[in-house]
C-alpha cells in the first residue's frame, strides 16, 4: 500500500474550497484526481449537448489546475462501481475519497463503490457533505423532521453560522511515470472532447468553464449586479441574474466561497434595498438547498408528484402540443420566447423557466415529468434536485403549500417583459408587430397571415377552467 490518496471528483470540479479534497491532502502529501466518465449517466438522450460541453471544458480546466500543482486528474470511461475500485487497486492507493451527494442514483453507486473498496482493503471518506452549506441532516424542525416548506426552512437555516472556506493545497504529489502506465491498463484514457462523447454543441457557453472563470463571474456580480437583484431579478430581457447555475451544478465554484462573497457584499452595502437585494440572493442560494435537502430526505421526488392530489392526475399528454411547447410554437409570444431562448442558448431565465412550466401543465394539460426530463435534456444547469422542485413548484404538485397557482401568460408578459424586449430578443418573425399585441398575446390574424408565426393553440380561460375541473375531481376522488 503506497501513500496515495485518490480524490475521485463528481460535482466538484474545482481544486480550491473542497472540503473532501482538502481532507485527502491533511492525510496526504501525496493526492492524485480521478474522473469517472459514467456510461449510465452520459446517454445523450437524457443528458443536454451543452452541459457535457460545460462539464468537459471544466474537466479540461481542472486537469490543468492538477498539472500546475504537481499532480494529475486521471479520466476514466466507465461504469464507477468496477472502474474506482479497480484503479485503486492497480495504483495500491491507501485511500479514495470523495464528497456525498443528494441524488439517489449517485447514493447507491457511491454505497456499491464502498463494498468494492472494502472487498480490497482500501479506505474511503465517511459520508462528507461539500456542494451544500449545511448538511440535510442539520437542518430539521422541532420535532426532528425535514422541512417540506421553504419559509420555516429559510428561517432555521439562515439564523445557522455558515461554514468558511477551505484551504486545499497549492501543491501535491502525483504520480510516478511507472505508476502512469499502470493507470493506463486500468483503464485511465486521454480526456475526450464532448464530440467525442456523442454531445455536439457549436453554440456558445453562457458562463465559461473551469473554476477560475466561476471565481471571476461570482466577483463580478458580487461587486454591483448583486445590489439591484431583487428589482432586476425577474425582467428576462435584463441580464439582472448571477448566470452561476452551471458553475454551482458541477461545483466549478464551492458554495462556502459563494457565501463568504455575498458576506463581503452585505458588509459593502450602503443602502437598505442593496442588502435586501443581497439577502434576496441568499435566499436563492438556500432554495437551491432546499431543493438537495428534500431530494435527499424524499428520493420519491424523482419518480413524481409529491401531494397525492397530482399522483394519478389525469393529464391530457397532447403529443403535438408537446411538441410546439418544445419548438416554441404554441401562439403564445412569451412562453415562446422562452423555450427559443433555452433550444438557443441552453439555459432559461427563471422567470420563464416558471411560466412555460406553468403552461405545459395548467394550460396544455400536460404531464409536468415530460417538461422535467426536456428541460435536462436542454440546460446546461440541468440539475435533478434544482428542476424537480422547479416542476413540482410550477405543476404545484410539489411541496408548495399553495394549492393550484396558475399563470396568465399574458399578465406574465405585462408584468415583467413590459417592452416585448425579451420576446422579439427570441422570435426574430414577432420583431415588427406592435408591442401591445405581443404582451396581450393577442396578434391580430391578418398579421399572423403576413409572418411565420402560429395562432394560440389553446385558449388560457379555457384551459384554465379544464384544469381547475380536473383538480376537483382528483379531490373528490381522494375524499371518497
Ligand atoms: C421549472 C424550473 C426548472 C428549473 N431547473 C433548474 C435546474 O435544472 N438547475 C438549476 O440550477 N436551477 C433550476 N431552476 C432554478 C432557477 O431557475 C435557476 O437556478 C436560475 O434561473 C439560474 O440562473 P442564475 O444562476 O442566474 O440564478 P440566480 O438568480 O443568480 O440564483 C443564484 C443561484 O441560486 C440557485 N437558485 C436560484 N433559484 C433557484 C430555484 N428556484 N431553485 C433552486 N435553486 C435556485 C441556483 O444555483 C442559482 O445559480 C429551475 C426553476 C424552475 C422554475
């Protein structure tokens, strides 16, 4: 058994503020990354082109940060419960450690990794937390249940001291050249392009990969963006939003240094509405843990609706409504804009991520897991705690205490996109029609005639009233 410690990373690509990586080099002066490219992950069906994009390039990135410390991330192509063990074993590492995560696929693979490690005597970190600032077991009401509202969560979780961040190392041992070459019979491969992978995405990333560019863009917001969030957060059309999804969904960025800068905003402030704007991007952060919180304590999440009213809720499923929700079609401007914006640039603003979910499910009638599984196969922050409570928020199926929200899409469109900028921004076929016809949604037919651009498919009231039928029913039904 040599000194080497294997630091398998997952969703933490970063070198700085890793609380598992940092731990390894407490034991170790000798720390050696592993990637572990994960065939029951990668099937390009499920998975968005532009998040393997992101997620390659901060491969590439972190190998590069491995280099300049002295050591190598290792790449591997396979399924993890056979590869880590194995590579351990051929590398006769003391150790493998690596952060928890909240996801039940990522829980049992990590519990199979465990039992191949112990088959071959080689250690592994307890269950360490590093993506969330509190761990889900920290954070219960006061009969030591998880929360399943927001509000007493926030309370609870914002009054904890939040953890600082970690040093990790500047330098590390890595491997000899002999070591090398027996890395390579265990399968350690060249890291391959997202192409390579079966991903192809030419478009542009809306936040560039690796840490270094997470640390940049966290600055930058945090120096003034942050201030005027709460009364820019929710226009589309105004870049009002951090854009650090991606960043926290790999863990390009850890989350302690993400805190520690909203700190230091909170301590620049000079001006009351800058620290509630401040206070209203904390909040973010901590649904963001909500989300991970509830996935790990409810992994049932995942496989539907949590309120009973929505478990067997008769959905209509209109696969060619589908498909115009999908392609941006559907008559409506702005929930069309909306998901030309996500098939453009693979990311949503949040605003709209929560009307089209709205539409697709009070307005189409439409099965909200439907909308979830095409949103990751879109997002380049696709994340299954994130979206699943961004779906069962919107579908209100979900922990929401409101029962039914709807949205009026056009009232959305007044409200928060006044100018159609955001609109005729995504639908270059809307960019002469008036402004009011657009935020009404109400585009008279002899203008349809002369541009490329559908009548509504349905009508909101309508809908609207269909749903609310369904919703009774499902009620009496439950009652019975
Ligand atoms: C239907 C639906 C699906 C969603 N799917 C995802 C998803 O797959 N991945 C994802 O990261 N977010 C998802 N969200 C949440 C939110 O829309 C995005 O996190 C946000 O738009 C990302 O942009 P930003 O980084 O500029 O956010 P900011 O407004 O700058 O917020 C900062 C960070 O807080 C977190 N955050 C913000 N809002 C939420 C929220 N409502 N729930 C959880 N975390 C939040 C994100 O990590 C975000 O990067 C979804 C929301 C809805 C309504």
């Amino acid at each position: 058994m040599s000194d080497l410690i294997l630091f398998w990373h997952r969703r933490d690509l970063r070198i700085s503020d890793n609380t598992g990586l940092a731990a390894a080099r407490q034991q170790s002066t000798k720390v050696v990354g592993v990637f572990c490219l994960d065939p029951n992950i990668l099937k390009p069906d499920d998975i968005a082109s532009v998040r393997v994009t992101y997620m390659i390039g901060c491969l590439q990135a972190l190998q590069e940060r491995y280099t300049q410390a002295g050591s190598q991330l290792l790449i591997l192509h396979d399924d993890p419960v056979q590869a880590i063990p194995r590579l351990a074993l051929a590398l006769k590492a003391k150790a493998v450690f690596w952060n928890w995560d909240v996801e039940p696929y990522s829980q049992k693979r990590d519990r199979a990794v465990i039992e191949g490690l112990k088959e071959k005597g080689i250690e592994f970190l307890p269950k360490n937390w590093d993506q969330l600032l509190h761990a889900p077991e920290d954070i219960c009401t006061g009969s030591n249940q998880p929360y399943t509202v927001y509000t007493p969560f926030w309370k609870n979780w914002s009054n904890k001291p939040k953890p600082t961040p970690v040093e990790t190392f500047a330098h590390a041992q890595g491997l000899t050249e002999v070591e090398k070459e027996k890395a390579k019979t265990a399968g350690v491969i060249e890291l391959p392009s997202a192409k390579e992978l079966g991903f192809v995405w030419d478009g542009e990333l809306i936040i560039a990969p690796g840490e270094i560019a997470a640390q940049k863009r966290l600055k930058e917001f945090c120096t003034h963006a942050i201030e005027e969030y709460q009364q820019q957060r929710n226009f589309p059309a105004t870049d009002g939003t951090s854009r650090l999804s991606a960043a926290l969904k790999f863990g390009a960025i850890g989350i302690r240094t993400v805190w520690k800068a909203t700190q230091q905003a909170l301590e620049n402030s000079c001006s009351l509405e800058a620290e509630a704007s401040i206070r209203a991007w904390q909040q973010e952060l901590a649904w963001r843990e909500f989300y991970q919180h509830a996935m790990y304590h409810f992994p049932e999440l995942a496989e539907g609706a949590y309120r009973d009213t929505f478990k067997n809720f008769p959905w209509e499923n209109n696969t060619e409504y589908f498909q115009a929700w999908c392609e941006g079609k559907t008559g409506y401007p702005i929930v069309d804009a909306a998901m030309r914006q996500l098939n453009t640039i693979g990311w949503m603003h949040n605003r709209c991520r929560m009307i089209v979910a709205n539409f697709l499910t009070k307005d189409l009638l439409i099965n909200p897991q439907w909308g979830e599984k095409y949103f990751m196969q879109k997002l380049i922050d696709g994340d299954l705690s994130a979206n699943n409570g961004g779906w069962q928020w919107s579908a209100s199926s979900g922990m929401d205490p409101k029962p039914v929200r709807i949205f009026n899409p056009a009232t959305q469109a007044q409200k928060f996109d006044p100018d159609a900028e955001y609109i005729r921004q995504w639908i270059p076929e809307l960019r002469s029609v008036d402004t009011e016809y657009l935020i009404t949604g109400k585009i008279p037919s002899w203008e349809l005639q002369a541009i490329d651009y559908p009548a509504p498919i349905v009508e909101h009231k309508t809908q609207q009233k269909r749903f609310k039928e369904r919703y009774q029913q499902q009620k009496v039904q439950l009652l019975r």
